[in-house]
C-alpha cells in the first residue's frame, strides 16, 4: 500500500510527508467520502459493489486493490490498520478479532509442521497455551527466562523460525532487551516478535529495536476505555501481504468494523493517556513503596525495579501504567485490600481509564500449579494495579483503606 498516484490501489489520507507520530495518530487513515465527513465514518457492510464485471473480476483476481468482502477487508478496518502501523513504524499492518487471533494468524501465516519456537516463560498465559496446543500440529515451543538473553541463545535450533516475546510482562513488570533478541533471532534467520500490549506504540515501538513484528490486544490500550476485543499485527507490508492477508481470506478471524471503529478513536488519544497513566502510575508506586504494610513494588519506572535503566531506554523514559505491590499477610491480606477498594474495579482487564484491581495468583494466573506461581514469584500477597485516569489522591485513598488494616 504506498502512492496515492497509482489509480489501481487505494488512496491514503493526505497528509504532508514529515508529520509527526501524534499527528498521525489523529489522522492517519482514508481519505473521507464525497459528504466530507470529519469523523471516520463506519462502515458497516459486509460486500462491496463493483461497477461492471471486468472490474469485479480485476478486483477478485488482486489486480486492482478495492473492497470485496468484509472477512478480507473493509475502509474502517484498514483505516485503524494504517493508523496503528504509522504508530509502530511498520509499513503495513493487519487486525485480527482479538489479540490472540493475531497470535493465532502469525502460527498459521509463519510456521508449518517441525517449525521451532523460542517464547518468555512470562508472557500471557493464553499465548503460553496457543504455543503449546501447535505441538500437536508439530510444531514445538521452547520456553526460556524472561529476562536472560543467553537463555534465548542456548534455546535456539537450526529450524528455530520465530522468537517471541512480550515487555514488560504481566505481573512482575519484568523487561526483555528487545535488541538483544533481535540479534539472536536474526543471527538464527529466525523473526522476533514483540507483544507490545503493555506500554503500546505511544511509549515503546519495538521494530526501533530491532523486533520485526509487533502484536497487539486492541482491547487494552489502543480502545482505552474497556469497550471492545480487538488485535492486530504490525509488520512489513510485503510479508503481511504475501503471508498474512491470504490467512485472513481463508480463516477470517477477522476485526468487526465497529470494533475497529472504536479502537481507531482510541489511538487519538492514545498518547496523552498513556503520558497521564504513566504519571499517575508511577506516583502511585513511590506511594506504595513508602507503605509499611507493603513489602515490595514491581514498576519499571521506579529506579528500584532491576532493569529500570534498560526499561527507560526501550519505554520513552515512561514506566507504563501497570503497577504490582506485594502486601503483608499473603492471600487474606491481599483480599482484604482489593475488597477495601471503593473505587478500583475488581477485574482482571487492563488499559481502561478506571483502574482495576487483581489478584494474579487466584485469577489471571489461577490456572497455574502453586509451584509454578511461586517459582514464578507471583505469591499469594501480590495484587496488580492497573492504572486509569482518576484522581491520584483518590487512588491513594482507596487502597490506603485497606493498606491500614493489615497491620505491618
Ligand atoms: C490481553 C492480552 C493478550 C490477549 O488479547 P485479547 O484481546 O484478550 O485476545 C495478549 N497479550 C497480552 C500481553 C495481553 O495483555
């Protein structure tokens, strides 16, 4: 997808050359229709019509790009595609209905029986458990150490073909060096893949670093408001459309216009919040460190965390918005303050300007055995913090009351 000259492709928004990332996060996309509409407009059709049969034929055959079919693809969806790709640096990108459906379309796009995978032990569950469910397809994942690169290394095989990894992670905060992993994938000739869920393109794009493709849950960050499951796949146009977009045509686990509608409206701001979040976040993680009913704070931002530095260079100086604090008196403890909260909501979603509240260990993390967990250093004390866009002061108030009654 390039020039707006070529009359067998699709225009793009005009735009002068040189705008800026936050400028094109508010207006990156399609040109409007004929009515001029200032809003995107949502498209909500499945097919689209074609003047005559030769073009209908010269459209099927992919020798003019237009619109056929909405399970291959659709103005308002393309529009959030462009957009997010102009967030992350890539030349192309594709939505998928979830952000595992862009786990599952990279599986099937990249990969084939005797392929090998190299994956952090500490990425989200779910992609642990997609990775494993393709060995019956034969296609088998190592899963190594977060945070030590040699442990990637050591993992690689001959038939290694992607690298996966997710920074920071959910819920240590834990960090991957991006570059360092992009070297070992390509020393290999394998990809490195980046799930960049947690601090999205407004703090940290990883194809700067060297990753050569980045996946994410719309549903977090890029919505912001908790609405809708989306995700996407950002990477070069080329391979996108040589691997991914004929995955899409014959599996169709494709975006719905009005989510991608809603997602598109949230990269407008995707920045400020994040910005604003971030701030909050980080506040509220020297507040908890100060707590005498806390025992530790995991947070990139705060120079306690052991890869702040690293963290600072991949997230734009930024910690992100997710915050995990270990409390006195393990489960009980830890129930006591989440059920003190008059404000956070209790669930296990994250990205939304109301902040939640979760226990990792009896939730997102609660299919995991208690070896794992601990191994893992997800313990019975540990809540995660998610957070939105209340007042600090607020916040501070609503775990405080808990905090209060656990002693220390
Ligand atoms: C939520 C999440 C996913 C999965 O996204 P869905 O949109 O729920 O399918 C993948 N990776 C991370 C890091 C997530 O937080």
């Amino acid at each position: 997808m390039t020039s707006t000259i070529d009359s067998k492709r699709l225009p793009r928004t005009d735009l002068p050359p040189d705008v800026r990332r936050d400028t094109l996060a508010v207006r990156e996309g399609l040109p409007a229709t004929a009515w001029g509409e200032n809003s995107e407009a949502l498209f909500l059709t499945s097919s689209f019509v074609h003047p005559d049969a030769a073009t209908a034929a010269a459209r099927f055959a992919n020798e003019e790009e237009a619109f056929v079919y909405s399970r291959f693809s659709n103005p308002t969806v393309m529009m959030m595609e462009r957009r997010l790709a102009a967030l992350e640096g890539t030349t192309g990108c594709i939505a998928t209905s979830s952000g595992m459906s862009a786990i599952l379309i990279t599986i099937m796009s990249l990969l084939k029986a005797g392929d090998h995978v190299v994956c952090s032990q500490g990425v989200f569950g779910s992609t642990i458990k997609l990775f494993q469910d393709f060995a019956k397809f034969g296609i088998q994942t190592s899963f190594v150490s977060q945070t030590d690169p040699a442990e990637w290394q050591a993992a690689m095989l001959p038939n290694t073909k992607l690298l996966f990894a997710e920074t920071p992670n959910n819920p240590l905060t834990e960090v991957c060096d991006i570059a360092a992993l992009a070297e070992i994938a390509h020393a290999g000739g394998a990809l490195l893949l980046v799930d960049n869920c947690f601090c999205s393109p407004a703090l940290q794009q990883p194809v700067k670093f060297g990753a050569d493709l980045v996946m994410h849950s719309g549903t977090k960050f890029l919505d912001g408001q908790g609405r809708v499951v989306a995700g996407a796949l950002c990477g070069p146009a080329e391979l996108i459309d040589a691997k991914f977009v004929p995955t899409m045509r014959s599996a169709g686990m494709t975006l719905s216009p009005f989510n991608a509608w809603v997602v598109l409206k949230g990269m407008e701001t995707l920045s400020i919040r994040l910005q604003a979040q971030s701030a909050r976040a980080l506040e509220i993680a020297r507040w908890l460190e100060a707590q005498p009913a806390v025992d530790r704070v995991y947070y990139p931002g705060l120079e306690s965390h052991p890869q702040h530095a690293l963290a600072m260079k991949q997230q734009s100086g930024l910690g992100g918005a997710v915050v995990s604090f270990v409390v006195k008196g393990e489960r009980a403890g830890a129930w006591a303050v989440s059920d003190a909260t008059r404000i956070c909501s209790v669930t296990s979603n994250l990205g939304d300007t109301k902040t939640t509240i979760t226990h990792p260990s009896t939730t997102s993390h609660g299919r995991l055995s208690e070896a794992h967990r601990q191994a893992a250093g997800i313990t019975q004390g540990m809540l995660r913090l998610a957070v939105g866009l209340e007042d600090v002061e607020d916040l501070k108030a609503d775990l405080a009351r808990g905090l209060a009654g656990l002693g220390a």
